[in-house]
C-alpha cells in the first residue's frame, strides 16, 4: 500500500505532525512522508480501521511499522460527504456502477469511466449506456 492508497483520506489534525516514534525516536514531519517511510503491515493484518466519533465525524486509524518494526498509528478523517445529497449522489454512483458491471465491464473499468464521464473528461458511458453527457 503506498500514499494513492489513501487519496480518500485527509490529515485530521495538522498538529499531529511531526510525530516520533516512541521505539526508537526517529521523526516524521508530515503525513506524506510517514506514508512513504512506513511499510503495511504484515500480510493478513490490515492497516486500515475505521471508527465514528462522537459527533459523527468517520475516522480511519491507519496503522503503519516504523523502520524500527514499531507499529505507529495516526488518525485521518474521511472527506466523503455525509449529507443527504451525499448519500444520493453515492448511491447513484453504485446504481451506474452495477448497471456496467451487468454489461461485462470490470469494475475497475466501470468506476474509471463514471468518474471520466462526472468529470467531463472523454469516457464510453454515453455510448455504453444511451445517455446524454454533461454540459
């Protein structure tokens, strides 16, 4: 896993950078950089762990081993709309998702052309689907 991994996700508190490792001291002054100098953890442990705090912001604790082999974590909060268009426009996204998954199209392949297609980029949705594209 390396820092594309985590494009969904924001730093939750600038101050929590720099952080040290409390095994053997080494810093790391940004999120970007404890991503790239931290490994996954071993096969079969994820690294990823969501929790909800109490005012309903969605946190993802992400686990990381310092070069030592000290396992570090830090805290990240999740850009993902939560309001009720929110929560729409995600579903519709699912409902496109399925319907091209029904036609054979990868997953992968899917999501990348939806999100060529919402972003005015060139895609196949129009030709795939019969629909018109976006001013």
């Amino acid at each position: 896993m390396d820092i594309q991994d985590f494009d969904g996700l924001r730093a939750l508190l600038d101050s929590t950078f720099p952080k040290t490792c409390g095994s053997c001291g080494y810093v790391y002054i940004s999120a970007e950089q404890f991503f790239i100098e931290t490994q996954d953890m071993p096969r079969g442990r994820s690294s990823l762990r969501s929790a909800i705090e109490d005012d309903g912001l969605i946190l993802v604790e992400v686990f990381r081993n310092c070069r030592c082999g000290s396992t570090l974590m830090d805290e990240f909060g999740c850009r993902r709309n939560q309001s009720e268009n929110g929560l729409k426009q995600r579903l519709a996204f699912e409902t496109m998702l399925r319907a091209l998954q029904a036609r054979n199209i990868s997953k992968d392949a899917a999501r990348l052309e939806i999100v060529r297609f919402l972003q005015g980029q060139p895609n196949t949705l129009v030709a795939i689907l019969n629909i018109e594209p976006l001013p």
